[in-house]
C-alpha cells in the first residue's frame, strides 16, 4: 500500500467492496482496469488500485452473487472478464451506503465533540 507521503491514500478496510458496487452501478459493466482507473480519475489519483487488492475484491463480490462476471472484448480487442453488479449488488449497495453514511457521521460527531 502506498505511505501517505505518496499523496495516496490508503484505502479502509470493508470500504472496496462498496466503492466498486457503487461504480458498476454507475458505469454498467466494467473490467477490472477500467474499475481502477475510473477510481483514480473520481479520486483525482489519491487511490491507487492493484491487481492484488483489486482482483479478491471482485472474486469475493462474485462469490456473494453482488456482481457477475462475463468474457468480452476491450476496445482494444482484448479478452477481459467485465463485471456487473446484479440485484442482489443493489440491494447490498443500498444497505452498505446507509451502514457507511451512519458509520462517518458517528465517526465525525466523536471527533467534533473531542471524544
């Protein structure tokens, strides 16, 4: 993972999933390269994805049926498994955004009053 001085900023823990839902969900069907630099680019490269922490990310989504997988092609014409999310990924989507947005603003209410 890269330090802090890079300019990057690691990523939290339980928080990948829930960002590549949230972009399949916005972009439609992605590769896994596509997914990562659409994640730079929305980041303004403070994240940084590679193939070791992104890949599980997407076997495991797999394997909880949030997302599936199918062969196609690039717009460079090469094989590449693009991912979707399904509506079991939506329904997680939703319910992860709402456990997330209640865990930050817990989080930023203990800061602000000096916990």
């Amino acid at each position: 993972m890269p330090s802090e001085d890079s300019g990057h900023i690691p990523i939290l823990q339980g928080t990948l999933d829930l960002i590549v839902l949230r972009t399949l969900a916005t972009m439609g069907p992605q590769h896994a390269y596509a997914i990562a630099t659409r994640l730079e680019q929305v980041s303004e490269d403070l994240l940084h994805l590679n193939q070791g922490t992104l890949y599980p990310a997407l076997v495991r989504l797999e394997q909880q049926g949030r997302i599936k997988g199918t062969w196609g092609k690039t717009d460079s014409n090469r094989e590449a498994k693009f991912y979707a999310i399904t509506k079991v990924g939506e329904k997680a989507l939703a319910q992860e955004t709402l456990r997330w947005r209640r865990m930050t603003g817990l989080v930023e209410k203990l800061l602000s009053a000096g916990a």
